[in-house]
C-alpha cells in the first residue's frame, strides 16, 4: 500500500496508481494518512512512515512531524 501526502506524494501516487499489485491512496493530510492505513494494514502487520520529500509547508522540521505521527498512530491504536 502507498498514501501519499500533498504535493509530493500526491505526484509519486499518480505516476505508479495503476500498477499491478499496487493499491494507492491519496490523503489530504498526515492525519488522513494514518487513519486510512489503520485501514488497510491487516492487523500485526507493519505499516511505515517513509517520507519521499520534505513537509516545511506543513511542519517546522521532522521532529515535530515524528510527534504528531506517533500521537496519531497512538490515537487511532486505541480505537483497536
């Protein structure tokens, strides 16, 4: 699976959506990104957090990105 953020990963996800074996997903936000791979990642499965570009527009710098990811995915894990 792939979720891709605005505007890089919206870019990345329109040049391999199609691909066989490839289910790609567009999310509004970092927010929307973790709750749609809750989603789709089978339960006691992996899912990563691999940004392909930098997300100033969004956050200072990757700490504070690496916060709000850890607090989302600690939030959506109590909905489990």
């Amino acid at each position: 699976n792939l979720i891709g953020t605005p505007a890089t990963g919206h870019k990345i996800c329109d040049k391999i959506e199609g691909a066989p074996q490839k289910n790609v997903y567009k999310a509004a936000n970092l927010d929307e990104a973790v709750k749609k791979a809750y989603e789709v990642t089978e339960k006691g499965k992996i899912c990563l957090l691999s940004p392909a570009a930098s997300s100033y527009n969004c956050y200072k710098n990757f700490e504070e990105k690496g916060k709000h990811y850890k607090m989302l995915v600690r939030e959506y894990g109590k909905e489990d």
